[in-house]
C-alpha cells in the first residue's frame, strides 16, 4: 500500500480519527505541512473512505482549499 498515482479522493475520509472533507496537509505525526513541502501544493487525499494506507498528492480540480479544521468521528 502507499502512495497511488491514480485513483479518485474519497470525500469525506477519515484519518486517525478525523474527518476531511477535503485534501489534507496533516502528516502521519498530525502536523501540519506547508504548503508546497512534501505533499505539494494541493495536499493529499485517501482513497478509500477509511484511510487504509491508499493515498495520492491532490490536484487543484480535487479541492480549493485543504480542510482547515477536521472533526473528531
């Protein structure tokens, strides 16, 4: 499992018990990553609604904005 070069963002997903209802730039740890660092400019999605270890970098079509504050499910 890891990072996909394909595959459609499942919105919302859930990650380490948040909910995003868009890309992300919260890393493994739940820090925050700027903008343009290691998840580029746009983030990164789930490809599943569960995170399960099936991700890829976000494009500017996939969302305006990463979510700026998740909710806890």
């Amino acid at each position: 499992m890891g990072r996909s070069h394909g595959g459609v963002c499942a919105f919302p997903f859930t990650y380490q018990l948040l909910v995003f209802d868009a890309c992300t730039f919260k890393d493994y740890e739940g820090s925050e990553i700027a903008a343009g660092g290691k998840y580029g400019e746009h983030g990164w999605c789930s490809l599943d609604s569960t995170y399960s270890g099936r991700w890829r970098l976000s494009k500017a079509s996939d969302t305006a904005e990463p979510t700026p504050a998740p909710s806890v499910s």
